[in-house]
C-alpha cells in the first residue's frame, strides 16, 4: 500500500524526479494550496548547479529571519510549557500516533499536537525523548522502544510525527521496523543532509560536543556528526524507505533553522507550509495538515 493509496486525494506533481504534492485543503492561512513558488526555486537552484540531494554548505540566512524565527516561539510560549502528556483510549477508527520532538526539545513541545490529535480520536505517545540532545544511535534505540511499547498498547501499526531530528529519528526507525509503522510525517526534516543548518545551530552543536570530549554524558558527540555514528545514519537514510510506509515531508520556505531543500527527500511527497522552523509543531495550520493526513490512515492490525 503506497502513498497515494494512503493519501488518495493528494496531487502530486513529479518536478524532477521529486514529488510536490499540491494540498487539496480549501485556501486558508499557513497552507500553500500550489507548488508554483516551490518549483520555480527549486528551477533557480538548478540552474545555479544546486543538487537537491546533497549538501547545502551555503545555508546562511539572514539575522532578521533568524530574529523572526527567535520571536516565533513567543506566540505558542504558553502552549509549550512542561506539563503531562496523556494519552486515551484506542479510537478503533484512527491510527494510533508516535509524536517525536526536535532538537534541544523534548516531548513536551509536541503536546499542542497531542492534544489537537486526541480531540479527534487519535491514541497518541510520547517519545520518551527528554531532551533531544543525545546520541543520534541511543536515541534511535531509544525510541525503536518506544514504538515497540505503543504497537504492542494498542495492537495497530503506529504512524509517526517528527518534528526536525524527530523527523530524522522517525525515519530511521520506520527503515528499522517498517512492520510496525502505518506512516511517517515529517516536519521541517532535512532527511537528505542532517547538516544543512544554520551556523547558530551549528555552533551548538559544537558546545555539545566539546561538552562530550569533556565528560559530560548523555549528549552527542563527535562521533554523531563526523564519525562512525554520522556514517550509520547517512546509511539508514540512504537506505530504500518501505513501500508500504506512507511518507509525507513538510517543509517552510521562510524556515531560517534548517535548509527547506534539504527537506526534500526523494521517498517522500513534499507539503509546503507557512511556518517557521521553532514554532512549526504548534502552529495551528500545521497541526491542522497533520491532522488531515492522519484522519485517511485506515488503522492496521499488528502481532508481535
């Protein structure tokens, strides 16, 4: 079962050999209901020799786009503040979900999400991730756990949401477990180079792992961005994605944390939104698309 047998009344546009998919949602602030600014860039690009699957060096956006992207997260401030993440019972009609956050974040930024998707039915599970900070290959066992723990719950394949790394870490186990996962949604995920960051970004990373070289444990490490760990998760996302697991990218082309082309991964068909990167997993349009992927998922049985 394909993406379009999951999603059947997506449009897809084939633009060199990537899929952008054109939202059939009426007109609404923060979704694009056409692909015309996204193929003219990505033409742009290509007539400068970018390639779309490789790394983006040269991402250096603006101090005021970074300005924005700060001041984003103020509108949401009080939506994602710590505080339970519950769960409810199985709706035998909806897919049970796995909600993964970004980096630096932990599972409470994903609530705004949990709780628009149990209004509708939806069983939703934490990631278990607090903070997203650590090693790329424990926090992928980690949440391969959590995902095994939520399937064997509520009996069904599970779809996931992730939001930046979380996306990265929900495609790496859906490559893992595909027999366990209905669907993968990502949000503002550069799947086709992790790196394609912001030099802000970048320079915490560097704190972080200047703080592993000193002892510091439970973050990541050199070794997650230039050695055998870096290598391990380029080869799980190079790896073929299962044809059988949905995968949709949503991207932001005003995000200024991440390289929007980097979110453009082949396996996937590709959403724009209007969004920045910081306050993506609680902006109400967003949520709002997620939702409406979700609700079309036909629910799995699964034996473990």
């Amino acid at each position: 079962m394909g993406m379009r047998a999951v999603f059947p009344e997506l449009a897809v546009d084939d633009i060199h050999g990537l899929a952008i998919t054109r939202m059939p949602f009426p007109a609404k602030p923060g979704f694009v209901a056409h692909t015309d600014d996204v193929t003219a860039a990505m033409d742009r690009g290509r007539e400068q020799g970018v390639d779309f699957t490789r790394q983006f060096t040269d991402f250096r956006p603006s101090v005021a786009s970074q300005l924005r992207e700060n001041l984003s997260v103020l509108r949401y401030a009080g939506a994602l503040l710590p505080r339970p993440f519950s769960s409810v019972a199985l709706d035998p009609d909806r897919v049970p979900v796995l909600l993964v956050p970004g980096f630096l974040s932990g599972d409470f930024a994903m609530a705004p999400m949990s709780d628009a998707l149990r209004r509708v039915g939806h069983w939703t599970s934490p990631s278990g991730i607090a903070p997203n900070i650590g090693c790329t290959r424990v926090l992928a066992d980690l949440l391969e756990g959590t995902l095994v723990a939520a399937a064997q719950t509520t009996g069904r394949r599970v779809a996931i949401v992730g939001w930046s790394r979380g996306g990265t870490l929900g495609k790496i186990i859906a490559i893992r477990r595909p027999e366990l996962v209905s669907a993968l949604i990502t949000l503002g995920t550069p799947n086709t180079d992790p790196l394609a960051i912001n030099p802000t970004l970048a320079l915490q990373l560097q704190v972080l792992t200047r703080l592993t070289a000193l002892g510091v444990p439970g973050l990541l490490g050199d070794d997650c961005l230039n050695g055998d760990c870096a290598a391990q998760v380029l080869e799980w996302l190079d790896a073929d994605f299962p044809k059988d697991v949905s995968y949709v990218s949503a991207f932001s082309m005003t995000d200024a944390v991440i390289d929007w082309r980097a979110c453009l991964d082949p396996a996937a068909r590709h959403v724009e939104v209007e969004s920045s990167h910081m306050a993506m997993g609680a902006e109400p349009a967003v949520i709002d698309l997620v939702r409406s992927l979700l609700i079309d998922i036909a629910p799995e049985a699964v034996t473990l």
